[in-house]
C-alpha cells in the first residue's frame, strides 16, 4: 500500500500571502499535481494538520477546492493552526468527523491498514494534548480490532526531534499513548508540526514527521536556537506499507525533476 503524506499547507485567504512572503495556495496546488502525478498512484493521501493558516476567513474556501482535486481518497486531521467549525463545515462531506463531540478524530479502513485518525489540538494553544478522553478513546478503538494493522496520524509529534524550539510545542501525553500503542500491531505513527521530515522509533514502531507542502523550519540543533522560517523546497512524505517489509518512509520534492540516468 502506497500512502502519500502532505501536511502544514497554511492555505491563506485568496490574493495573500502567509508570513507576508510565502504563496502557500500556489504550494498548495503544487503538491496536490504532483501527488495526482505520482506512478504507481498512491492509495491514501493523508493530510496531517496546519490545512489553513490563521483560522481566518477565506482560508478554509481556499483550501477545500484545492485539496478536493486530489484524485484518491484523502484523510485529513486538524492542526493547531485549524477551526474544528471550520474543518466540519470545510470537509464535513467526506463524512469522517464525528457530527458532534469536542474532538475531530475517527476511525477508517484503508485497504490492508486501518487508520486512526487523531485530534490532538488544544484550542487556542501551539502545543498539543491528548488528555485522559482522547487516550480512553484511542484505547477503545484499538481494542476494536487488536488484530489489524493500524497506522496512527496526528498533527503534533509525539517525539522529541531535538529541534528545541518546536520540542517545547510538541504533543502531551505522548508517553501515555506509547503505553497504549505498545499492545497492538502498530504500522507507524505520521505526524506534521515540525515543518521537517524526521524518523525516530517510536512505541515498538516508527514514527515520522513530514516536511511541509510551503515552507520548512530551519534545522538548527542548538538547544537554545531560535524558531526561523526557511524557503527550503516544499516536500511530501512517501510511505510504502506491505506485511513483510512494514512501513517505509521517503521525502519527495514537490516540482518537475529531470530524471538522469547512469552513464
């Protein structure tokens, strides 16, 4: 099973710009052509939170035709940066979300896997949670099918990537989750926040964290670094699952790439 990963669009309301200098509608459409592009075709496409940029008005009707051309089915997550309201009233159609309920995370059966999708937004904050309902959540639904292979999304990283700026806004609870992960037949854990890709294991598994479709985070190691934006090339994440390999993650970079071959 292929699964295209794209996450942090920060779409923006038409004619601006997101931090006064990214086009992150015209990135938008970008990522969505190149994934339409890719051969094979993947199965999934899931999107990872950060959908808009603000909330603000406008970004949800500049994201939600844009993401609709995908060509395959598509899954997406809230981020910090989203509107629960908004998201229902965006991509309610696709019939995922709960109707009602404080929290936008759901189950679905995607060829071999099955994906537990998970909202671990703090309203009104960058960093993320997942309180005792969310985890209690998580526990009855894996408990639904212990014997399926599951594959987690979630906006915030449930690791440490040392990139200290961005740990300090990662998700709690995340030793809690690990603790309930461990017991069942995990695929990997794909997550977005970071603005990096990063691989790390995680919960008897492999967790990863995608770059963006827009923009990236500078990777600075220092413990004391500051956050800084970078005009690094926008990615996707690339995951190929199969029962004898498990999940196996790759960037691509969105754009036309002229193929080369061996001398």
């Amino acid at each position: 099973m292929l699964i295209a990963q794209m996450t942090d669009l920060h779409a923006t309301a038409e004619g601006t710009l997101a931090l006064g200098r990214f086009d992150t509608n015209a990135a938008l459409e970008a990522a969505v052509a190149h994934v339409n592009r890719l051969r094979p075709r993947p199965d999934l496409v899931v999107v990872t939170g950060d959908i808009v940029n603000g909330p603000k008005p406008g970004e949800y009707e500049a994201a939600a035709p844009r993401l609709a051309r995908l060509e395959m089915p598509w899954l997406p997550i809230p981020g910090n940066h989203d509107d629960r309201a908004g998201m229902r009233a965006a991509f309610g159609h696709l019939g995922l979300f709960p109707a009602e309920g404080p929290f936008l995370h759901y189950v679905r059966d995607a060829g071999p896997l099955r994906v537990l999708a998970l909202d671990t937004v703090v309203a009104g904050r960058i960093e993320g949670r997942l309180c005792r309902e969310r985890l209690d959540w998580i526990a009855a639904r894996l408990a639904e099918a212990p014997e399926r292979p599951t594959l987690v999304i979630m906006h915030h990283p449930p690791f440490a990537s040392g990139i200290g700026f961005m740990d300090a806004i990662r998700c709690e609870g995340a030793q809690a989750l690990a603790d309930i992960l461990r017991a069942y037949p995990i695929a990997g854990v794909l997550c977005g926040h970071n603005h990096r890709a990063t691989a790390v294991a995680y919960a008897g598994t492999v967790a990863f964290g995608a770059p963006s479709t827009a923009f990236q985070m500078a990777l600075d190691l220092r413990p004391e670094a500051p956050p800084r934006w970078t005009a690094e090339p926008p990615a996707i994440g690339l995951h190929l699952w199969e029962p004898e390999h498990g999940l196996r993650s790759h960037v691509g970079m969105v754009g036309d790439w002229q193929w080369q071959g061996f001398a």
